[in-house]
C-alpha cells in the first residue's frame, strides 16, 4: 500500500482539511502518479457538499490530474517511469459493453468509476481524487500529456476541456457554422477557444455585460447580453448550434429562439432543477436538444494531442492547497478567470 | 366571388353552425375544390376556442381536406377539372426564403400561411378551412390524391399523416431500429403504420393497458403500459427513437429514459404547458429531443404516394356535419378510433 497525503472532506459539512490514508499498491496494469497539478472543477463542490446526493466521506475531490509515473506495474506498456500522465473524470469502466468496446467508456452500461466519490469496481474500494500526492491508474484510463510547459494550464482539459470538445466534435461543427456559446465559466471559455479553432464564427451569450471584453480575447466575434430583449430579438434564428454550459437555472425557451432551421442547442451544464422546455420551440424550426457527457479515453487523447499541437490551454489560477476553501467561496460568485487549479507542490 | 355553405365558430364562445360567406374568385394559378371531406383535427377544437392565443372569428376549421377539382384558373398546370386534389395544414408561404426555396415551405421564414385561422399573404384576408362546401386554392400548395377510393380515410394524412411521417424521415427510420411510439390518437396511430411499413421494430408506450390489442392490430409488435413501473424500468436504454405525440402534460424524463445511447425523442404534439427536462437525462446517454412540424408540400406528395402504393390510410370514423360538435366532446375524451371524418355532402 502507497501512503499518500490529500486533503479530503470528511462529512458533509466538513471544510477540506489535510487528510492521510493509503493507496492500493501498483497492480500489474497500474501506474503510480506523483500528482503536479489538479484543477476546481463546479462538480468537486457539488459533491464535498453532498449535494448532488448523499457523498461518500471521507471525499478526496479533483478530477482534472496532471502528474507524472513514479512507478509502473510489470505489465505496462503505454508508460514509463518519468512520463506526464493525465486523469479525468473516470478510472475504470466495465470494459464488456458495447460503450466500452467503442472507445466511449463514459457511457458504460453498467456506469464508469468515477474518479472519486465512487467505488472500484469490486463495488467496496472508494475511489479517491486528485487533491492528493499521488494516484494509482490503470494505464488504459491514464492520458497522455504531450505538453512540456503549461502544465498547470492543461489539467483542466481533462474536465472542462473534453466536456466542451467531445459535443462540439460529435456535432461537426467547423468552418461556415455560427456557434453560441452560454456561459462564460470553466467549461465556457474552453468551447469558445474549440469552437473558434474548428474555424466556427463564435457569439457569446452572457447575462455580464462585464463579460464581452473577455469573450473576444478568447476568440468571440460578437457578443450579445442575454437580457437585452432587442438584441435576443435581432439574433432569433441565426445559430447553427449553441453550447449551454450553463448549470444555473435559466431561461432555456429564450435560448432555443436563437436556433437557426435544423439547428441544434448542444447541451453540457446540468442545473439543480429541471429545464422548461417549450415544445413549439423545438417544433417550430426543427430545433433540437443534445446532451454529451465529458468523453472517452480515446476522444481525451486525440483532444489533448489537438491542444499541444495548437498551443490550446485553459486559462487558470493558480493556488495553494491550503487556500481550497477560499477558491470554492470564489467559484460559487463565479470570481475565477476561469479555473482554479492547485499546485500539489503545496500540499 | 364564389359563395360557400360552412360551418363555423362565430365568437370563441359559440359551438361550430351553419355559416354561409363567400371565397375569393379562382386566380390564374388557383384551383377551385369541391370538398368531399375533411378531418378533425384536435388543433380545429384548440383553435375554434381560442386555446393557442385569440382566434379570428367568424372561424371555419379543417386542414384535413380531400375534394375534386371544379374549376381553374387559366395558368393552372398541376391539375385539371375533376383530379382529385387535398390540402393540409398551410395554403401559401412567402414563396422567396431558403425555407420555401428547399421545399420546408412549413418552416417559412416569414411563416406559413395557415390553412384557417390566419390572413392570406395581404395580411388583411382572412383563410377559412374545410368545413365547407369550396376551397380555393394556389395549385402550388394543393396536393394530388393518388386514390381511387377509401377517400374519406386519406383526408387525415394531410395533417396525422405527414406530421409523423416527416420527422420519422428526417431521422431515417428504417430496418433494425427500435422505436416507440407515444399516444395512441389521431397522430400515434399513423406514427404505428409508417414505422412498421419502413420495418422498424415497433413498440406502443400507453398509459392505458386497453390500446394493447388495437396497437398491435395497427403494426407495433410490443406495447408497454407506461404506469407499470418495473415494465417502464426493464425498457431503460432500448430505444433507438421514440415518436412522442403526447399533447397532454407527460412526465417526459420517464420515457427519455427509454432511450438508447444515441437515441432520438421525436417531438410532434406540444402540451398546454412546458415540459420539464432532466438535463442529466439527456446527457448521461447522449440522448436528443428533435422537434418537427408537419411537413413541405414536395414531402406531403411522397408520403401520399407512398401510402397509396403500399394501401396505409388512417383508420376514421365517419360522421355528418351536424354531429361536429358531439364529436368535438369524443376528442376531448379520447373517444375516437382515431379520427373523425366530415362527409360533407351531409353540409
């Protein structure tokens, strides 16, 4: 067994405090991973706080890891000791489904590992996130990182930055579409960055005026404040797509208005009550709503080689471990431009 | 002027009687229709009450309409005196956008003109339906009856049928898919034909257990009673499509459910309130939600030929003029297998 050092809630109401405990030995197919960096992601919050339903404590958050093998299992061949290695959301899958089997791991039938607040799939061992030393991976589920530099700035790509690509890729958008964007938070300033990249004509759609400035630095053509009636009137019908990134109750009827005919709202935030959706809305011009999830193994490598070769990172804070509970109080007055990420070094 | 017997609403308060006006003359590109029937649809019964926003009164339903050709104008090429001829839910459009340049003249930029309820493209003329002796018509939005008999059974296709058979198109149903229909009305029950005729493996969600025996009359090899839980629960992920025709609020994230990885929740009936959708529904199964209306005048003209080669009509019960609004008290109880029918030589 590995000792490690995290910092981990262990009730519902517990701030994250400095916790030590043990990591399963290195297995045959595994890789031990000395963490570097580890992003914030909304969810972490979400779930230290039970409330996406009730947590399992102790809960070491995190799931956009970056770090590098300390030691490898005798049977692995797609690392080596000294290697980067990244981590997303899960880290494990059933490996039998016909998900599995087509690289889209995420979308188990029998329901991925989740990086923490989950169990192995001996359904007893908890999983433990990235807020921690180090993490032991099966090398199947253990990313590449073809980066030299930045480091910090690539671990949100595992979250935040897959979450954005996997839907915008599955949709085809690219050269010719006009692509909306909801949301400037982690996982929006990643879509607009996608989205301009794959050659789209990028809008954002932001209730913060504040935002337009930001928006165009990273790579929006236009803006347009969501609560300006006139301008929401002026742009119904234009967008081939829109991403909503937006996990705060709203308005989606307004939203879907901007659709073009066959146009389609790509659909990643998850918000704490239901959306009201206007069926004529959708009826009217053959809109549609299409929801993704985060992405497989495969989708997260060929997004992160895309990234190193095009020199596309998140933008991100860095902070020390001790400071976690500060940036959660900033990530809920949405005050981070636009994640969090800590430095284990501080740990 | 030509002069017309019709029955009609004459505030939204009055019950549908006999009502006598005139038509406008036939133009150079119009046909004059004798009508032989028309459907009723639940729209005429929302609209001759003013349930979807205030109607125009004196207002004359039906957008189910099969008649023969009398007259035309002098420019007319598509038809000639005695073809039979339908028209369904729209009787002009703006004729310039990409919309009506594509053949989706429903989707029409400026929108269509409705076939009651609406003004003609002056803006001023109001358009009354078919429960009437003559309509008069632009050749272009007119369509040909490829039947020699069973004409009172072919009217509701204009708008039942084209309704379901679009979208079913549009999301290339066929062999090896799955799909499940939602309600068993004038909509479902053609949804259950066509997706059987195109062979796909038919399922008939209800939540009445006595439509088994009739669903699977009319083509669906499996029915599940959407009230038996443990039913609702083993059907999880099985659906490639599901045709939803419900217009009564429904709990639609119980049968999003029922979709497959990939799979596609087609929208065609609109309830009088918002659906509630669990994003996490949609996301977790990369699941849609595509809305479609009706269908263009080139689409209408396939399915009617289609449907003509392969013997599907819709099943109706035919009535006379004067029992319109004793069937308008069936439709709100659901009391009709599954679409009345105005002879009306009984106007």
């Amino acid at each position: 067994m590995i000792p490690v050092k995290s910092y981990a809630a262990l009730s519902k109401t517990d701030s994250l405090a400095p916790f030590g405990f043990e990591r399963r030995a290195v297995g045959e197919k595994d890789v031990l991973i000395d963490i570097m960096y580890c992003g914030v992601c909304h969810s972490d919050i979400h779930m230290a706080r039970s409330e996406w339903g009730p947590s399992l404590y102790p809960i070491v958050p995190g799931h956009e890891i970056v770090g590098r093998v300390s030691e490898i299992g005798a049977g692995v061949t797609k690392f080596k000791v000294g290697d980067l290695a990244g981590v997303g959301v899960f880290v494990d899958s059933c490996r039998k489904c016909d998900c599995c089997k087509s690289d889209l791991e995420q979308y188990c039938d029998e329901g991925m590992t989740g990086t923490y607040n989950g169990y192995e799939r001996d359904g007893v061992t908890p999983t433990f996130g990235g807020y921690s030393s180090k993490i032991v991976m099966d090398e199947h589920y253990t990313l590449h990182i073809p980066f030299t530099s930045q480091l910090e700035a690539v671990a949100p790509l595992l979250c935040a930055g897959i979450t954005t690509w996997s839907p915008l890729k599955f949709a085809g958008v690219g050269k010719g579409h006009k692509v909306a964007v909801m949301g400037l938070g982690g996982l929006g300033h990643m879509a607009v960055k996608f989205a301009a990249s794959f050659g789209a004509e990028v809008t954002m759609l932001s209730t913060s005026a504040s935002k337009e400035v930001d928006a165009k630095k990273l790579g929006a053509q236009h803006f347009i404040l969501a609560t300006d009636e006139a301008a929401m009137k002026k742009a119904a019908c234009s967008f081939d797509f829109i991403l909503n990134t937006v996990a705060a109750p709203h308005d989606m009827n307004a939203y879907l208005n901007l659709l073009k005919l066959n146009g389609t709202m790509l659909l990643v935030g998850i918000p704490p009550e239901d959306n009201r959706i206007n069926a004529a809305k959708l009826i009217s011009k053959r809109r549609s709503i299409l929801g993704s999830m985060i992405g497989g193994i495969k989708e997260t490598q060929e997004m992160l080689d895309y990234c190193a070769e095009h020199n596309i990172v998140s933008d991100v804070e860095v902070i020390a471990m001790k400071d976690i509970n500060a940036a959660y109080d900033r990530v809920l007055k949405s005050d981070v431009k636009y994640r969090f990420v800590i430095d284990m070094a501080t740990l």
